[in-house]
C-alpha cells in the first residue's frame, strides 16, 4: 500500500514537472522568436525556435523564459539566443526540421 502511494506521488510530480517545463518552453519561445525574426531574417520561426529551444539547456532555458516577462529582449539574451541558434545540434535541426519543410 505505501509501495502504490509512492509511486502515486511520483506520477504527480512528475507530471507537475512536464507541465512545468512546457509553460518554460512556451515562455522561452516568446523570447527567442524576436530574436530569430530580426537575426535571421526570413527564417521559419516556429520550427527555428523549436530548434534553438530544444537545445538549449535547462539554464539557457531558465534564462531564456525570464526574460520574456521583460519589456525589451536584452543584447545579453539576444546573445544567448544567438549561441544557441550557431551551435552544430542547432544547426542540424534547423537543416533537418526547420528549413527542410520550405525547401521541398
């Protein structure tokens, strides 16, 4: 009985932390968006900021949905976003998810 209680809760937290990190990921794509838009411009931005999105990590990702409560994005996390868009996953993802789609 304590066994199916714990493993109860667990289940619980764990699906509180799922949404958790979807209400980050949102948070985060209304940062990085504006970002991309005026960096890039021209480049699909839902696929582009899924991919700058899924590989950030968790602190990037952090950083990243605080600074959409902000009133202007920051050159500090206009930088992250940057980094993140020019790393190697990233660009792959863009080349296979992101651009792939617009150039069939």
């Amino acid at each position: 009985m304590i066994r199916a209680a714990s493993l109860g809760a667990l289940l619980a937290l764990a699906a509180c932390a799922g949404v958790q990190d979807q209400i980050a990921r949102d948070a985060a794509r209304a940062t990085v968006r504006p970002v991309l838009a005026e960096r890039f411009p021209g480049v699909p931005l839902e696929p582009a900021s899924d991919c700058v999105i899924d590989n950030a990590s968790a602190g990037e990702l952090t950083r990243l949905a605080l600074a959409a409560g902000q009133p202007t994005v920051s050159p500090e996390t206009s930088a992250l976003v940057v980094e993140i868009a020019t790393r190697p996953e990233t660009i792959r993802c863009l080349a296979t998810d992101g651009l792939a789609p617009f150039l069939t």
